[in-house]
C-alpha cells in the first residue's frame, strides 16, 4: 500500500514538472509549489518548507516497513532530488514513464483548455507575468529592496548615536564634565549589555540544555508504534542544530529588549555601592537610614532583574521542550494525561520555577522595609497594624513563597501524573487526580497568604486599633513626626509666641525704622512690563515676565533689589535669517537694576544700574562683561569666533545707524575648526547652512544648551534642579544662580510629599519664568548644592553648599572632580547666595501640620493650619473682569525685622491660617527664613538656613491676607479712588500683599499701579494701601499711607519718603524719644498734631467724595444725553466730567 502511494505521488509530480517547463519556461521554480506537495518526501532535515512538525503514518508488514526505514534513512543523508540515493531502479523507470504521460496531457490540456487545472496553471503564469512587469517577484526590487532599505536604516542610526554621543563628548570636554558623560554613559550602556547578555546567555542555555535532552535524535525524527502494536508513527520535527539556532537569536533579541529596563535604574545601583551613612537608625529594624535610601532601591532593582532573567529562561525552557518533543500536548484519554513530559524536561523546569520563586520571596521579604515608607490616612510609615501584623504577615508570605518553590521542585521531578511514557495502566482520572496535590498545597499557601496578609490587618484595624487608635498610634505618630523634621530639616525651627496687637498708635513703628525704610514697593512680577518698556531699548532684546529680587551694597548700605538681565530674543528681529540667527545677533546685553523701595514721582521704578551701553552703580563699582551668552531664554545655538584679520560681524548693541559689532573671545562651546566637526555638527542641527557657510572657520565655536538650568542639570543628571535662577553681577561677572536638590523618598518614617504639587503656587501659575520642582514625591530633601552659570561663557560651578549630606558625598564619591567646596566661593558671591523659594515652599506645606509635635494633638488635627490663597488674584480678575482663579500665595524675600532679632535681615517669609475648607481668615502662624549668607569668602553666614515660627495665641483675631484684602475691597474711600483710577483708557493692578511682623503687630502693605488699557501698557505705582488690624490706609506714597494707620505719625521713614508734598520732619534722631510721636513740622504738641492731620484727612476725604460724586452725575448725565441724541446737553456733561475729575486728582 506504501508503494502504491509513492507511485501515486511520483505521478502526479511528474506531470506538475511538465506542466512547468511548457507553461512557465522562464520562471523561477523555486517561485511555485505544487498544491499536493505535502504528498512529497519530507527534506532531510526533517522539517516542512516552514519549519514543521509532520507526522506519517504507515500500514505496513515487517517487510514493508523495513521497506520505509530505508527511504527514511536515505532522506536523512542526502538531497530528495538526487536518485543515485534510491536503490530501486524500477521505481525510476516508472517515474519516468509517468512523466512522459504528464507532459503529453498537460500539451493536450492546454492546447485545447479542456483540462481545468491547466487553466490555474495559465492564471498563475499571468499574474507572475504582471508582478515581473511591476519589478516584483524576482530582480533587484524583490531580492534587495528590503535589505538596502534595513542595511540604510541601521546605518543611519548609527550615525546618528554616533554624532550623538560624539557631540556630547565634546560638549562635556569642553565644559570640563567629561566624566559624568563617561560615568552615565558606563553605567546605563554597560547596564543594557552586559544585563542584554545575561539574559541572552542564560535564555539560550536553558533552551540548549532542552534541546540536548530531547527526547528524539540530533537530526529531529522519532519513531514508535501506535497503541495496535502494529502501526509505526514517525515524527519529524526541527534539527538541533537549527533549534540552537534560532534560541541564540531569539535570546539575544529578547535581552536587547529587556536590558533597557534595568538601565533606568543606573543610579539606584551606582549608589548602592557607594552607600553613605546618615548616623540614624530606624526604629523599627534598627537599621542605618543610609541603607534604605542607598542599598534598598539598588537591591530591589537587582532582584527585580533576576527575576525577569529566570521567567525568561523559563518561558525559553518550556518553549524548546516544546519544540523537542520533551513537553507534549494530548487528547484526554484512558492511557494519556493532558500534556507529558519526559525527566529532563521536569527536571529542568523544576530548576528553573525554583529559582524563580525563590527570588520572587526574596522580593516579598523586601516589603517588609517598604512598610517604612508607605503611606496611609495619616501618615507614612508603618502604623500598630503594620508592626503587629502586616510586617510578620509579609515575612510569613516569603516563607510561604519559598516553601511552595521547594515542594513543586520535588513534585515536579517524582509525579507520575505527567510521566513519559506513563503505561498502560494509568487512565485519566488517576492522572488528573495526580494534580490534586499540588492544587491543594498551592490553595492552602493563597488562603493562609491572604488570611495573614489581608484578612488579620483588617480585623486587627476594625476591632481593636480604630477603637483605640489615638492611643494605640501614639507612638508610631512620633515616630513619623521626628523622622519628617529630620528628613526635612525642620528639627532646629525656631518658635515664638507672638502676642500680635490689631491696634495702631502713633509712633509704633520707631523701633522698626530700618525695617521700615527698606519695606520692598516693587513687585517683581508686575514690573516687569515696566522694565520691558524702560530699559529694553530694541525688539530683539527681552526680559523674563518676572524679574529676581536680591540685595545690593549701594554706597555702604544694603537695599533689596528687584534686578533682571536684558536677554537676545530673536522672535523680536524683523530681519530673520540663518545668518542673523545664528552668527551676528548672539547675544543680550546687560542687567537692569531697580532699588526695591523707592519710585519716581510718577510710579515708575528708580533704576540704579541701566542703559545700554551699561551705566549705573554696578558698571562704576564692577566695571562688569555686560554681555549675555547665556541665559534662560538664549537662542537653541551661535557660532561666534573669525580668523585673524577679519572684520567683527556679531551685533554687540545699538549706536548710532549701525550698532557696534564686537568679536566672541571667550571660551564657551566646543570647536567646529575643521570639515568633520562642521559635519557632525550640521547633522545635529539638521543646518546645511552650517557645513557650507564660511563664517564657520578654524576659530569658530559653537554655543548651545545655553539655558542655565539645562547646563546645570547635564553636568548633575541626579539632582532636582530648580527653575528659579536669578543673575547676579559677582567679580566683574554676570553670573547665573541656581539651587539644586538631593531628594529620596526613602526616609523610614518621614511624611512622603509631592514635590510638584507643593511647590506649586500664584507666581509659578501665573508666570512661565517660575516653574514648580518636576520630581514626584520625595520624604528627605536639602539644598545641598549650589550652581552657577556664567552668562559670557557659559562656565559651570557646583559648590558643595552642605558638605555633610549623606546623600552629596555618595555622589561626590562616584564624581569627585565635580564639586568645589566652599572655601572656593568668593565674598562677593556669598553675598547673592539666598535661601530657596522651592524648599521653603515644601517647609511650609509641612510645617502647616508638623509644627504640632504632640502625636495626640497632631491625631485630632484640631491645629492645624493651611497657606492661604493669594488674595490679589480674585482683586485683580475683578478689576479685569476676568475668570477668577485660586491659587496658594507665594513666599517673600523682604528685609525685615523679626521678633527678638536685633537687627533686620534679608529673609523669605510665609503666613498661615486655620486649616478647613470654611475657616475665618485669620492668622495663625508667620513663617519666616533667614536668606543672608553674609559676605565673608568661604563662610556662610551663622544665621543663614535659619527658620522663625511666630505662633500667634488663639485669643487673638489678626486678619489674615484674605480678609485683609477684603477690608480694602469693602472701605469706600479706597473703592471710589480705585474707580476713579480705573477709566476707560485705564486699568487698576494690584500688586503682592505683603504681610510684615512690625509695630507689635502684623501690618498689610499692597502697592497699587496703574496701566494703560492699549496696546502699549505698562504698570506705573500710584497708590500704597496698608493695613494694621482694623485700620486702613491709601496714599501716594507708603510714608503717608503709614501715618495714616498710626495715628497720623507711624515714627519711622519709608523708602518713598522723599516723594511726600511735604517733607515729615523728625526730632533730634529723627524721633522723639519720649512718646514715639514724630513732629509733622511744628514742634510742641504732638496730640494736637495728630488731631489737627486727622480733621485735615477727613476734610480732604469729603472734598474728594464730592468731586467723585459730580464725577459719577456727570457720567449719568452723559448717558441720558447721549440716548435721547442732544448733543448739546451731551457736551455740557463732558464739560462737568473734566471738572470733577481735575478737582479730585487735586484732593489726591
């Protein structure tokens, strides 16, 4: 019957041969495949066209099937075409005879279309015919398309990580950087390799080590009777070789993509063996911090990595054993399970799932010190129930976890229930019963896993902690409230108990004079439209849309400064061009300085360093490079530099019809001196102008990553950098500072907090200058580090601001070149080092609650406070008319005076209120951080870093910023003046409210500017509003706003005073040291100096109530004219407007 098949077969062959070459004479064979091939011998190497498995079955007698074990023998050994390898001679005359048949029927057939399959045969040629006349199916297209396409493909990536890496090296060698490149570069590359390799490596063991003890031969067939005894069932499967084959490949590629994931985590493991200690222990393990935030996260990223190796290298065993024979699937029945396996292949399963189980235990076991820095309702760390319970809950799962991996292992190698062969005795139900152990056995570990993992915790909280959890968490709320000021340095607050007054007399602030005259007038952000509009000079130049506040020695004496640098912005150039862009327009020119507390009469800002070219006090002081390479808002890159003998072509600043050109002669970027380097560098940019323009030459550089805060961050990938950077003129230099952070949210026990949302406030909603910190959350964090960026060329410090931070000397240790230390820090750049507003923001979020440091009073909550929102943004979108928006108000640099200080000093300050949702706005604490570093080269000050808790009694009701905002709102006098202010052509700005703890109390200040409604608009100061308890004040100046809360006489000086209509006049010390009252220009009695200024303020106030008043009738007046069409009467109105307007601009 096997012959009679093969005859068959020979055939048929032999007329699709014939049909072949009459029909398809110049086609490639290879291309077609006859659609009974399957009735074909098999290759040699045991495997179809496709690579599978097919099985043969054969009804034979013992001569018939020695008959085949020979044919199968010759297939193994040779080529299925070669008839040398055949042993019977009439087969091949019959093959022939056959053929000759096939070629004569399939002329007939085609000649006369009566055969239908010969009609197939046509419609295949005709469509082999269209695909040749496309350019598909043989030639070039279909043989190369595709490999030119991958071979370009892989080429251009490698140029393009070649020009990558290529530039950066140069970047960082220039910049003096190279081994954070080198380190950064070693780490996650070599990470992805050598993790790459493993798992490539230990993949392909585990499948060789299959395929070795495959159950079939080296070339993939097998053979055995089926269960009649009579009938042989041969498998032909893929050889070893070739299975060995595509395993190497397959696991190489599975470790290329699985590598990178263990690369995210460079640093986790770079600290990890470069660990430091905090000298602090947990209380709960007794373990050095240092190893929960150094070892732990690198432990846990390692063992995550063995884990996913060894599922790997399971999933490849099982796939090989698979593809061997040595696992295999079934039809349920008498004498078979679902699936067999041979020994090895349970042996090396068992190997691989205990391995991998044990590492998943290990895992397990890991989140016993999770618990530490796991957050609940309350608090982060592990509470009564998590010590009690879930801790040895978690420690009973890995014991679990690791004892389920040893049973399986010895399961998996002595069942019988998925033996091969199991016999004939073995039926299917014993077989699936075999399982049941396993199943039980793994059912009891679940069960018993939830019962200690979810079940006792949740019985444990309901039934005995929520009864009594203020007691029974007492201790573990200390734990979490000592660990947070730690981890945040919030353990060395200073707290007073400020007894604040509401009500003003005169004199009350004599004792504040120094504080008073520098009281800061100029907001920042409102300004800077001003500055824009004063000093910007060209289109092509700009100013942040908030400018900095720092302090300046200005002839011997320190005034707070609102400073900002004139920067390059192109999108202002009318003439735009490569060549502008990028060789002659290169950059700002120049720093604008405005003193803090003064104003010109007509509200604008008293500028003591402008102009271009620069003139003022710092040009006389410094003689400073006024030019700006650098700087937040710098152009993506410029090549600046020309050989000896040409003419300068970079615009240096307007003069005269032309403007001065001047030459780059620093050292700021890396050079592009020869054809390769204008190459790569073109590549980068993706410029042809570059590479073929000849203002690129041998002494060009080229400068780029220009932003201070970009710089900062590729020198020290791993700090948290913070967006405010403020310039400042240090040694004859513009120099760009920064803040940066060493984070970590593995403090056992600190309280986690995210870094984005509490840093978020009014100024970073409202400004694109100011943005929040980008981390997540983080429960351990200081400013260890300080940055500066030189804006000529673009040079980077890094100053180990606090050397003993565990966390800066890991990675001093791992960059050790990286860091100066402070003595390198000059007197002069001392002195612009501040405290930052991004820590301070996030202390304060703490503080809010954390200032509570009984863990039964922080359990009820009952005392906690809340930042309040920024008042002037609801006042502003009122005026506007536009959507009012909520946000928290931001922090203060002002120099101020606090409570049981001697003297002022320059400080950031914050205020609280009543925690809630509906709460009183009254103010309950007064946060306040001592900026001044002081001017000593190498020695930060002894105060600096220090934080002032003024904690005001409950008793008292000092309204907060809220509800101060809401007393000017509401007070008729300031609401007249503000819409008389606030014309048509005209628009009212309110400006920070700024909240100070002076005259024994707390007083409100809010400058008050006015703006054009036009196109051109810019804010000018017109009016002070100030507040002390009750009182309320609104002048032109802040002086006499002053007076007017304290009695007429406020006893000191603002720095607005010159501006006054009248001059105030002082005693002999500028007070009068008896009774606080200052004289008003007359000596003698200072009561009726006071009463004679009040009866004269309310005069004054009446007069202008009237003009208002006729103001406003007026207006209607005009209205009624206006509609009924009398022109006439419409003119007399008009008339009678301009008058009372003038009258009341005269009571001003």
């Amino acid at each position: 019957m096997s012959k009679n098949n093969d005859d068959q077969s020979n055939d048929f062959l032999s007329q699709w041969e014939a049909f072949k070459k009459e029909f398809l004479n110049d086609a490639d064979d290879a291309d077609f495949t006859s659609p009974y091939s399957s009735m074909h011998p098999h290759p040699a190497d045991g495997s179809d066209d496709d690579g599978h498995t097919s099985d043969y079955t054969y009804e034979s007698s013992a001569s018939s099937r020695a008959h085949d074990d020979a044919d199968n023998a010759s297939d193994k050994g040779g080529d299925k075409n070669d008839d040398g390898k055949h042993s019977d001679k009439h087969s091949d005359k019959h093959d022939d005879k056959h053929a000759d048949k096939g070629k004569k029927k399939a002329r007939e057939s085609s000649h006369h279309g009566e055969s239908e399959f010969a009609q197939q045969i046509g419609l295949v040629k005709g469509i082999t015919h269209e695909l040749k006349e496309l350019g598909w199916g043989s030639g070039f297209w279909g043989k190369w398309f595709w490999i030119i396409i991958a071979v370009l493909a892989v080429i251009a990536l490698i140029i393009w990580a070649g020009v990558s890496f290529g530039t950066d090296l140069l970047w960082y060698n220039q910049l003096g950087f190279s081994s954070v490149l080198w380190v950064t570069w070693f780490m996650k590359i070599g990470l992805w390799v050598v993790y790459a390799l493993l798992v490539g490596i230990v993949g392909f063991l585990a499948a060789n080590w299959a395929i070795v003890k495959r159950p079939a031969d080296e070339n993939g067939d097998s053979y055995k009777y089926d269960k009649d005894g009579v009938t042989i069932i041969a498998t032909h499967s893929m050889t070893s070789r070739r299975l060995r084959h595509i395993s190497l490949w397959v696991s190489l590629i599975i470790g290329i993509i699985f590598g990178s994931q263990l690369m995210d985590n460079w640093n986790d493991i770079l600290l990890m063996f470069h660990a430091q200690p905090f000298h602090q222990r947990d209380p709960q393990f007794g373990f050095d911090v240092g190893f929960y935030v150094f070892v732990l996260p690198g432990l846990r990223a390692l063992i995550a990595g063995m884990q996913r190796l060894l599922f790997l290298a399971l999933i490849a065993s099982v796939v090989a054993h698979l593809v061997s024979g040595g696992i295999r699937f079934s039809v349920p029945d008498k004498h078979r399970s679902l699936f067999a396996m041979t020994k090895s292949a349970r042996r090396q399963l068992a190997f691989w799932a205990f391995f991998l189980l044990g590492f998943t235990a290990v895992q397990i076991l890991l989140g016993a010190f999770d618990s530490l820095t796991q957050t609940d309702d309350k608090f982060t760390g592990a509470g009564y129930t998590g010590t009690h319970v879930t801790i040895p809950a978690i420690i009973f799962a890995a014991v679990l976890v690791f004892a389920f991996a040893l049973f399986f292992a010895i399961w998996l190698n002595t069942t019988k229930a998925i033996a091969e062969p199991m016999g004939e005795k073995v039926g299917f139900k014993k077989a699936m019963t075999a399982w049941k152990t396993p199943v039980i056995v793994l059912a009891i570990f679940v069960v018993l896993g939830l019962i200690a993992q979810v079940a006792a915790p949740q019985l444990l909280q309901s039934l005995v902690v929520n009864p009594n959890q203020q007691e029974l968490e007492s201790t573990y709320i200390q734990r979490n409230i000592k660990a947070t000021q730690k981890a945040f340095g919030l353990d060395k607050v200073e707290k007073v108990n400020y007894n604040a007054t509401t009500t003003g007399k005169a004199g009350a602030l004599a004792s504040d004079a120094e504080t008073t005259a520098q009281i800061r007038l100029l907001d920042p952000q409102v300004v800077a439209p001003t500055f824009r509009q004063l000093q910007q000079s060209k289109q092509y130049y700009s100013f942040q849309d908030t400018q900095m506040v720092d302090k300046y020695m200005i002839d011997g004496k320190s005034y707070d400064t609102v400073i900002g640098a004139r920067e390059l912005n192109l999108d202002g150039n009318d003439s735009r061009n490569w060549v502008n862009d990028h060789t002659v327009y290169t950059h700002g020119y120049g720093v604008v300085a405005a003193y803090g507390n003064r104003i010109s009469k007509d509200g604008q800002p008293v500028f003591f360093e402008k102009g271009i070219p620069t003139q003022g006090k710092l040009t006389d002081s410094q003689h400073y490079e006024p030019r700006i390479y650098f700087s937040p808002n710098a152009p993506e890159y410029s090549i600046v530099g020309h050989e000896k003998g040409q003419k300068d072509w970079e615009f240096d600043y307007p003069s005269g019809s032309e403007g001065k050109l001047t030459e780059f002669t620093g050292n700021g970027g890396p050079k592009i001196s020869n054809p390769f380097l204008k190459l790569i560098y073109s590549i980068k940019f993706g410029s042809l102008q570059m590479f073929f323009s000849d203002r690129v030459n041998s002494n060009s550089q080229i400068l780029y990553r220009r932003s201070p805060v970009e710089r900062v961050h590729r020198v020290a990938p791993y700090l948290e950098i913070d967006s405010r950077v403020y310039p400042a003129v240090v040694d004859g230099r513009v120099k760009w500072v920064l803040d940066a952070y060493t984070v970590s949210d593995q403090y056992p026990y600190s309280q986690k907090v995210d870094l984005h949302n509490s840093t978020q406030d009014a100024l970073t909603q409202s400004s694109k200058t100011m943005k929040t910190l980008v981390s997540g959350e983080a429960n351990y964090m200081r400013n260890s580090v300080k940055a500066t960026v030189d804006a000529y060329d673009g040079h980077v410090d890094l100053y180990a601001w606090d050397p003993s931070d565990p966390v800066l000397k890991a990675w001093q240790s791992i960059f050790p070149h990286a860091y100066k230390p402070l003595s390198k820090i000059s007197g002069d750049l001392m002195s612009h080092m501040r405290y930052p507003e991004s820590l301070f923001k996030v202390q304060r979020k703490l503080l809010s609650t954390y200032h509570v440091t009984d863990a039964a009073q922080f359990f009820s909550g009952e005392d906690f406070w809340q930042v309040p929102t920024d008042p002037t943004l609801k006042a502003n979108a009122a005026e506007s008319g536009k959507q009012v928006s909520v946000a928290l108000q931001s922090p203060y640099y002002l120099t101020m005076q606090t409570p049981n200080r001697k003297s002022p000093t320059f400080s950031l300050y914050t205020s609280f209120i009543p925690a809630g949702r509906d709460t009183r706005e009254i103010l309950t604490g007064y946060l306040s951080a001592d900026s001044d570093a002081g001017n000593k080269a190498g020695v930060i000050g002894k105060n600096y870093g220090t934080l002032r808790l003024l904690e005001l009694p409950k008793s008292t009701n000092v309204p907060g910023p809220g509800q101060a905002q809401n007393n000017f709102n509401a007070s008729a006098t300031v609401s007249r003046e503000l819409n008389l202010l606030e014309s048509g052509s005209t628009n009212v700005v309110r400006g920070n409210l700024l909240t100070l703890p002076i005259g024994g109390g707390l007083i409100y200040i809010q400058p008050v500017y006015v703006e054009s409604s036009g196109t051109t608009r810019f804010p000018l100061l017109k009016k002070v509003l100030v507040a002390f308890g009750e009182h309320i004040g609104f002048a032109d100046t802040l002086d006499e706003a002053l007076d007017q809360v304290f009695g007429g006489d406020s006893g000191a000086l603002a720095g607005d005073a010159d501006n006054k209509a009248i001059t105030k006049k002082t005693g002999q010390n500028g007070h009068n040291g008896q009774n606080g009252d200052a004289n008003s220009g007359q000596d003698g009695q200072n009561g009726q100096n006071g009463e004679q200024s009040n009866a004269q303020m309310q005069q004054k106030n009446k007069q202008l109530t009237d003009a208002l008043n006729d103001a406003n009738k007026a207006l209607n007046d005009a209205d009624a004219a206006l509609k009924a069409g009398d022109w006439s009467a419409y003119g007399k109105a008009q008339e009678a407007l301009k008058e009372a307007i003038k009258r009341a601009a005269q009571e001003q």
